[in-house]
C-alpha cells in the first residue's frame, strides 16, 4: 500500500483491491467492506469511531502472522499440539466463519452473480453447522481421550476406571473416520467452480472466492496436521499406556 497519509483517503474498494487482508481487518473492527466500497478509509472509520492508524496497524500485524510448520509442532508434546488445534477451531468458529458469513448473506447488487450467491445462502450456513458439529465432536471424542490417557500415564486416575480405557474404540478408528470429514468444502467448490472468475467480476465477489479459497487452504492444512501428527502422537501415547496398564496389573 501506499503511505499512511494517502491510505486514509483512498476508497475502501481501491485499498481492498490492492490488499485483501484489509477486507478481515475490517471485518474485525465490525466494518462489511462491502457495504462501503466507495467511501474512504477516513470516512467509514469516523462512522464506527475507529482511528485509522489502528485499523493500519492491525493490517501490519495481520500480514507478518504465521502459523508454525509441521516440522515445528512435531517437536511439540501432544498436549502442545492440541492446544494449538483448539486455538485454531476458535480462530475459525470466532473470525473466519463469522466474516464468510457476513459476506455470503450481505454482497447484493452483483448482477449475474446474484443467483450463485442465493444458492451459497442455502449452502453456505449447512456447511458452517456440519464444520462446527466436527469440531465439538472432535474435542469432545479426541481431545477428551487424550487427556484421559494423560491422566492414566500420569497415575492421576484409580486402576480400576483406567482399565476402561481397553473398553473405548481404539484411537485409530476415530482416524479412519476423521479422514471421511477431510473434503467439508467439496459442495462450494463445485457451486463456485473451483473458485473461477472472470477478470472484470465485482471486487466483493472476488473477495468472497478468494477467502473461500484460502479457508479451504487452511483446513487442508489443518486437516493433515490432526491426520499425519495428532493421531500418529495418540496412538502412541495408547499403545504406551495400554502398555504400562498391563504391566501394572500383572504386577497385583
């Protein structure tokens, strides 16, 4: 972008053209860059009481953040690893979602892109509550066993309610189920057309697709962090505690 000085004049659709990140920025101090396209960066912020140099600053920071690597979280304990996990559903369920659905239900005005956009509204909060059922279901099933079998390693739980951890699904059939969960976005790929655009299409629109796509992108990410680290870390620390839990009870 250019300096500070001339962004606070430039219209909400030039800076949002230039940088896409501003469109979740904004979203983030409660502003729909869609519903002010043509005003000022200076002009939507004294509408919702916000200083400028704010909204700037918080774009500054939002374009150095970075999640750590795969290589990175490996060298993590599973507890780590699935505090990060956690971190990243509320980022999700807190700031993502919310923003696509803001966008979905509030771009009008797109002319041939109206009928797409009315199929997303039907689509689009199905996909949210299906996403967000995984999530809960994920933490309550996983996450819970995890701790569980931390407690058992850690002798924080009695002998005999340990021992029904040989009673549970083992972890690798919550795998192999999990990968079932791995294409959630698979009907809005269809319906945008693997996120395809003319050149000339509206920049709210080309927002829309581009977060969609860049969702999906993290989910993929996310997918393969839980898929090739989280449940490879579970099953271990099961077999190592299933382990240890023989060996105690021969021992009585």
């Amino acid at each position: 972008m250019s300096s500070s000085e001339n962004i606070e004049k430039r219209s909400i659709a030039d800076l949002v053209s230039e940088n896409y990140i501003l469109a979740g920025v904004l979203h983030y101090f409660g502003i729909s860059f869609f519903e002010y396209e043509k005003n000022s960066l200076e002009e939507v912020c004294a509408k919702f009481k916000v200083n400028p140099s704010q909204v700037i600053s918080e774009l500054e920071n939002w374009a150095i953040k970075k999640d750590p690597t795969s290589d990175e979280l490996y060298l993590h304990p599973i507890e780590v690893l699935v505090g990060y996990l956690k971190k990243k559903h509320r980022f999700f369920v807190r700031q993502e979602l919310p923003f696509l659905s803001s966008m979905v239900n509030g771009i009008v005005g797109v002319g041939s892109f109206e009928s797409l956009l009315a199929d997303m509204r039907l689509m689009f909060p199905l996909f949210v509550d299906d996403f967000i059922h995984h999530i809960h279901e994920e933490e309550a099933t996983l996450f819970n066993r995890i701790v569980f079998l931390q407690d058992i390693e850690q002798h924080k739980v009695p002998l005999n309610d340990a021992i029904d951890v040989f009673k549970l699904s083992p972890v690798s059939n919550m795998a192999t189920e999990h990968e079932g969960h791995d294409d959630e976005m698979e009907g809005i790929r269809k319906l945008t057309s693997n996120y395809q655009l003319p050149p000339n299409s509206p920049i709210s629109v080309k927002i829309l697709y581009h977060e969609l796509q860049r969702f999906e992108r993290e989910l993929i990410i996310h997918a393969k962090i839980e898929n090739e680290l989280l449940f490879p870390k579970a099953e271990e620390l099961e077999k190592e505690v299933k382990r240890k839990l023989l060996a105690r009870i021969k021992s009585n």
